[in-house]
C-alpha cells in the first residue's frame, strides 16, 4: 500500500509541475533544478552563474533555494545582485511542484528569463519529483567518490547534466574521471558533463555557455 500511496503522491505533483512548465513556458522562462549533495558546490556555482549573467547583463536570473532551514543560501545569492526565494521544507528532503509553485508567486516573473531552483542536498528524492523545470543539473563533486552514477542511477537518468565541480581538488582525492564518464553514458548517453572549478574558474566557460544558449531558445 506504501507503494501505491507514493505513486499517488508522485502523479499529484506531476500535475501541478505541468502547469508550472506551461506556466514559465508562457512568460518565456527557463528553469533549471540543481540536485546533488550537501557540500556539492550547488549554491557556489549558482553565486557565480548570476554573478556572469548579470555582469553580460542580458539574462535576468531569480533563484529558488530550498533547504531544511536557514536562509543562509538565499543571503548568499542576494548578496550578489539577483532576487532569491527561500523554501525551509523544516525537515523535508526534497522539494515538491506546490512548494515551488507557491515560490514563484514571490517572483517578479516578467522581468525574469532564467530561474535556478536549489533542490534540498541529496541525490534521491529531488530525482523522483519534477517541480515544473526544463531540466534538471546534478552537481557532483570530485570529493564525493567515483561510484556515485551507478549507486544513484535514477538521479542520472533522470538529469539532462551533470556539473563535475571542485576539479582543483583531482590530486588529492580518488576519482577516475574517465571511468565516471563511462559509467554516466551507461546510464544515460545523452547526459552533458562540464567539469569545472569554482575556485579556479577552470571549465566555468563552457557550463555558462551551455546556460546562456539554452534560456535563449
Ligand atoms: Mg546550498
Ligand atoms: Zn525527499
């Protein structure tokens, strides 16, 4: 019965996250939702993928942080110029289509053409529960492990890119990028990787390019 209540649980999200695409596909709006470990880099490579779209100044970028508690996440990203909503889920482990529908509702969503949604840090739920984005952005750091994409397989699947963040950190830490790679194509042959450093800004080019290209089609 457990099971059933949960598909039950799934299918009523999946309505409200349809009308939540529709919703941002009307105002012209893409919207991304970073999944991926506590300490992955999510909220650092948010602070610097706004900062770059508003120094280029031509795509206004909102986020959506979502945490157990705090707004600590939000501080961050309004401290670098661009409007921020805080979700505390108070013990939640994932977000859900109402908590982002009702985020939105804080939004000013005509001035606004790309919205990063922050999931809560784990690698489980936030794959099973589509908020209304257009895709969704594993953020996998190099110091979590190489075994992460087959011991996680529906995250993978499920994304459509995975960012491979704190790469500065390679030597000190055991991960076969090859092997992730391969084992990601396993998984899902269509998945973008774009390792990248937030510290050193190493492959940062490439992820902002990828962001930049698909919120203007
Ligand atoms: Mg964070
Ligand atoms: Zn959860």
């Amino acid at each position: 019965m457990r099971v059933k209540l949960y598909r039950d649980i799934l299918e009523a999200n999946d309505i409200v996250a349809a009308q939540t695409r529709r919703l941002l596909d009307e105002k012209g709006i893409f919207c991304l939702n970073l999944i991926g470990s506590p300490g992955s880099g999510k909220t650092t490579l948010l602070e610097l993928t706004v900062e770059h779209l508003l120094a280029e100044g031509r795509l206004h970028p909102a986020v959506i942080e979502g945490d157990i508690a705090t707004t600590r996440d939000a501080e961050r990203i309004e401290a670098k110029g661009a409007t921020a909503v805080q979700i505390n889920t108070e013990g939640g482990c994932h977000l859900d289509a109402g908590m982002m529908r009702a985020a939105l509702e804080e939004l000013p969503l005509n001035g606004t053409d790309v919205i990063f949604v922050e999931n809560v840090g784990n690698l489980i739920c936030p794959a099973d529960f589509d908020l209304g984005e257009h895709a969704k952005v594993i953020v996998y750091s190099v110091a979590e492990g190489d075994d992460k994409p087959l011991k996680y397989p529906l995250a993978f699947r499920r994304a459509a890119v995975v960012v491979i963040s704190k790469m500065d950190l390679l030597p000190h830490v055991t991960f076969d990028l090859a092997k992730v790679k391969a084992e990601i194509a396993t998984i899902n042959p269509e998945l973008l990787v774009f390792p990248l450093s937030a510290r050193t800004g190493e492959g940062l080019g490439p992820w902002f390019e990828w962001v930049c290209a698909r919120a203007d089609t």
